[in-house]
C-alpha cells in the first residue's frame, strides 16, 4: 500500500476539513458548510465520509482530501502529501537533495524565521519587562509568538543571512525597507513584535508597538502577497474554536486587547488591522461558524451609532451585531489588569444592536402609532425584514421587535412579507428552447456517467450497442471495466475538469425521475433501456437543431426554395414525433 493510500486510511477527511469549514449534519455520512473557497450566505460546501470525498456547488470543484488541502492552502500536491502525511503519522519518501536546493522560500517561510528571530530577542530585552507589567504571562507570550525587535539597521538582515534568506525575499515579505539611494534596513526596530497571521495559522505579517511615546505607535507590515488587510484578523486562528463552539465573536482594537482577552479566558476575541470590518472578515467569519458579534471599539453611544450606521451591508446580513461600550472608556488589556474582568464580560453582554439601531432610526423618522407611519417603517426596514438564506438570525431578530414595537400580529407581518415579495424573471419560452438546444442532449448522458461512477458494477448490464456522443461517457465506461470503486475511477479524472462534473453528480440528492438518478438495483434491460432512450434523446435534438437551422434560411430563400425548406422541415418534425412515439411505447 502506497503512503497516499496510507493517509487515507488512517485520516478522516471531516476532521480534517473541519479545521477550515465548519460543518453541521447534512444527512447520513454527509456534512455541510460555507464554502471556504467563495463568498456566500448558503451552505454550498459538502463532505460524504462514506466516499471520503468533497465537493463544492459554489465553485463546481471537489475532490479528495490532498485536493482540499491543496486548494485551501494554495501549495502543491507534495507539500500536500507532506502536511497530511505528519498528521497521519505516515513515513513518505522525502525530496531529492536537487528539489530540495532549489525549492523558493515562499513568504510564510520568511515570516516564519523572522518571527524566530524576534522571539530569541525577547529575553532579557526591555521588551519583556513592558510586557510582564501588562500582566502578559509567559504562556501567553508562547501562544502569540511575541517577540522583540532590537534597535538596531541590520539585525534580522544578518540572521537571516545566515540562514539562507536574502534581501529580496525580506523585502517581497515587508520585513526590509529601502530609502531614496536604494539601501535596505530592518522596518522593524526597537518594537514589540506581534506576529499576524491568517485563520490557518500562518504567519503574514506583522504588528510592532514602540516601548515609548515615538510616533507612530504601531507599525504594520505592508501588504503582500500574503497579506492584506481587509482579509485579515488578528488572533483569529486562536479563536476559531470558541467561535465554531459558540457562534460568538468579539471585534477589538488592538493586539494587546486580543491576547489578554485569550489570556483571562474571552477566547472569541480578534482585532481588525486598523480598518474598518469589510465583506471578507465577513465571509472569513461566517465560515467559521459565526452568527453574533460583538463591535467593541468607540467608548462613547456617538462612537457606537458611528460603528452601527458605517457597518458593511454584508456584515449586517450575516450576523447579529452588537456595538459594545467598554468599561470606564478603557482598552479591554487595560481593564483586565486592573482586575475588571467580571465588568468587561457584562459588558460584552449588552451593547445597543445593529437590528435596534436600525429599528430605531426608522421610529424616529416616522409615527408607529399611524397606519401610515406603520406602513412607512415597514417598507423602510423591508430588504432586512425578508430572509437572505436559509437560517437568517438578523431578518428572524428584526421580525420579533417590528411585531413588538409597532404592536402587530405575526401573520400581518408574514402577509405583507409575502405581498412585497420580489418579483420574478420569468425567461421567454424561446430563450429556454434556445438554451436547450445549445446544450444539446449531453446532460442525459451525464447522468449515465454518474450512475455508472456511483456504482462501477453497473457496467456490466450495459450491451454496448447504444452509440454516445460525449466523449466523456465513453471514457468514464472505459475506466468502468477495469475499475472497482467510485474512488479509482475519480482518481483517472485526477486535475482534470471531468472529474469536478462527475464529483458533482455524488452530491446532488437522489431522484428517481426522469433518469436524474437511475437505481443502482435496476436490471440490465433497465440500464440498456435507459441509454437507448439517451441516444433516441440525442437524434431528437439533432433533428431540432437542423430544423431551426433550415427554418432561419426560409425568409431570405426565393419562394421555390421556401417550399422545398419548408417540406424538409415537415419531414424532420415526423421524424422527430416517430422518435417519441418509440420511447412512448419503450
């Protein structure tokens, strides 16, 4: 047994995309989740553990656990191998002394060493005597990685130097920085070091705070590659447990306010990096599991209507949000050092939310005890009133206080929800035609392909007489013959887009209509009468097409052409109602 398959045996693809998904019971052996590859409010992401297989609707790819992980962390399949490999506790073949040498240190690998680098400064160091009367503990300062960045223009240059790391890729990293006559110096000196890094832990930058009054107070890396602010959380590959546990996360400020927040037990707590929320900590979030979060950043009920009324659109969609005034206007590290620790988590329990803040502003604005002022709010306040997607704690929340402060029934409420649906695109009769046409009658032979990779057995009930136009049912019954499972035939498609059209046909709910599923159980005949009807399908269309194409030459023909087209036509129609009648009586 090869390594590959080793690692499959002793690893449960659930757990392991269940450190990046959060996923919920969606049937037996099934799970399902936000997908961690695209942004949206339904869960599109599924896991068969039976099949120990994923695919995602959302972006139409799936695969096995190597491919997850490649994708989610954007590595090769060896580097792939390698992580499941450890985690598997599997001995695989290791690189060629050449792959090795010649491998590119990529950007988590140089943040990596600098945060090496900055930790080895820290002992001793100033640094840590600011830190130790901040209340930080020593397993703290080991959970983030903190480090110190001593005063000087080349210290982590030489150490990195010395390792193998030159200036190009410090810089690449943001680590370096270059003046007007092109020398390079450390960016980073004579600071805390707070290393950054993304939901799967790697580290992407980082946060430096002086140990004085010199401006600025804290200093950034620059966006790369890897890094970008608006898609980054600080703290939050430690609180991602708490926040699949609970659904709860608590937004602060600063690194500090996160890491002694951790430190006194708040483990939902993370920081945006100096901006405000924005749709990809939304997205990033909700994958995560969140659906309440608490906004604790202005100290003042200004500050919170601020926070409230400048909130992303997507993030009030997503989850149920409060702004949270903390105790005596202090940070959250400051409070915790002075023993506040039961006034900051009642704190964290109140707060004014982002559904009564909008109720609010449309109370205000008209009259609740009028007809038409009720009527006014509601349509005010109706794009939150309806349900995004499926589970909508922000719309179910607005419901509750719009039925309460404005003294109505729950079926009133549910009554003009359905009158004020939205309206409908209805496509016209001859654009679906004119789809179906274009797509031929390649989708029935699609669900063949499916069938047959669902049950591999399966082929041998086919006589081979039906003829097959796409070229990937022939190959897929051709890898049948020889195939024993779901998983070898995948494993021909492997990095090919076949194999995402038929991972999807594994995760698309049975039906037993229409042939969208045919039952594994069926008999020979049954196989070989649901690929004669395919192929009868198929002539049908054919004969559609080539009745649409004579019918557009009609009006431009001279009149004895007109009738010749036109008979050719009638005779293509018979021919297509013969079809019919065949598969009527089949």
């Amino acid at each position: 047994m090869d390594s590959r398959e080793q690692i499959r045996q002793r690893l449960d693809i659930r757990e392991v995309i269940a450190e990046y998904v959060a996923l919920k019971p969606g049937g037996t052996n099934k799970w399902k989740g936000l997908s961690p590859f695209s942004k949206e409010k339904t869960p599109s992401f599924n896991v068969d553990t039976a099949r120990q297989l994923w695919y995602c609707f959302s972006t139409k790819q799936g695969g096995d656990v190597f491919a997850f992980v490649m994708k989610v962390e954007n590595i090769s399949f060896r580097e792939a191998l390698e992580k499941l490999a450890a985690r598997a506790g599997v001995t695989i073949e290791p690189r060629s002394a050449t792959d090795s040498s010649n491998k590119k240190r990529d950007l988590f690998e140089v943040n990596a060493l600098a945060a090496q680098f900055f930790q080895t400064q820290l002992e001793g160091s100033e640094a840590l005597s600011y830190l130790e009367k901040r209340g930080v503990s020593q397993e703290s300062l080991k959970t983030f990685g903190v480090g110190f960045a001593p005063n000087a223009f080349d210290g982590l240059m030489k150490y990195a130097k010395a390792r193998g790391v030159g200036e190009r890729e410090l810089l690449e990293a943001g680590l370096l920085s270059e003046n007007e006559r092109g020398s390079v110096y450390d960016r980073f000196r004579n600071r805390v070091m707070f290393p950054i890094a993304d939901y799967l832990g790697r580290i992407v930058a980082f946060g430096g705070r002086v140990l004085d009054d010199s401006k600025p107070k804290y200093l950034n890396s620059p966006e790369t590659d890897v890094f970008k602010k608006g898609e980054t959380l600080y703290g939050l590959n430690l609180a991602r447990k708490h926040i699949q546990d609970t659904g709860e996360v608590v937004v602060v400020e600063g690194y500090m306010d996160v890491l002694m927040m951790h430190q006194h037990g708040l483990a939902g707590a993370v920081a945006s990096l100096g901006t405000a929320l924005t749709q990809d900590h939304a997205h990033l979030l909700a994958r995560q599991g969140a659906t309440k979060l608490a906004m604790m950043f202005d100290n003042d009920a200004a500050g919170q209507r601020a926070t409230l009324s400048g909130l992303d659109q997507e993030i009030g969609k997503l989850f149920l949000v409060r702004a949270v005034v903390a105790p005596g206007g202090k940070d959250a590290a400051d409070i915790l050092l002075a023993g506040g620790q039961t006034e900051l988590e009642l704190a964290l329990s109140g707060g004014i939310s982002e559904v009564e803040f909008r109720l609010n502003a449309a109370l205000e604005k008209y009259d609740p005890s009028t007809l038409e002022g009720k009527r006014n709010i509601l349509q005010m306040l109706l794009p939150r009133l309806r349900p995004q997607h499926v589970f909508d704690p922000v719309a179910l929340e607005l419901q509750r206080l719009v039925v309460d402060r404005l003294m109505l029934e729950q079926k009133m409420l549910e009554t003009y929800l359905n009158q004020n649906r939205p309206k409908q695109n209805t496509p016209r009769l001859d654009d679906v035609q004119m789809r179906g046409m274009a797509r031929g009658n390649s989708g029935d032979e699609l669900k063949l392909a499916k069938l047959l990779i669902q049950n591999p057995a399966l082929i041998a009930k086919l006589d081979g007489e039906a003829a097959f136009e796409s070229p990937l049912i022939v190959e897929v019954i051709e890898v049948a013959r020889t195939a024993s499972s779901t998983e070898q035939i995948i494993e021909h498609f492997r990095g090919r887009p076949e194999a995402n059209i038929l991972l999807e046909g594994l995760f698309v709910p049975n039906r037993t209509t229409n042939h969208s599923f045919i039952p594994s159980e069926m008999s020979s005949d049954k196989v070989n009468f649901a690929a004669a009807e395919i192929t009868s399908r198929q002539r049908e269309e054919s004969l559609r097409l080539e009745i649409a194409t004579l019918k557009a030459q009609i009006p431009k023909a001279p009149i004895e052409q007109q009738i010749s087209l036109a008979r050719q036509c009638s005779e293509l129609q018979k021919a297509i109602e013969a079809e019919r009648r065949l598969r009527k009586r089949n």
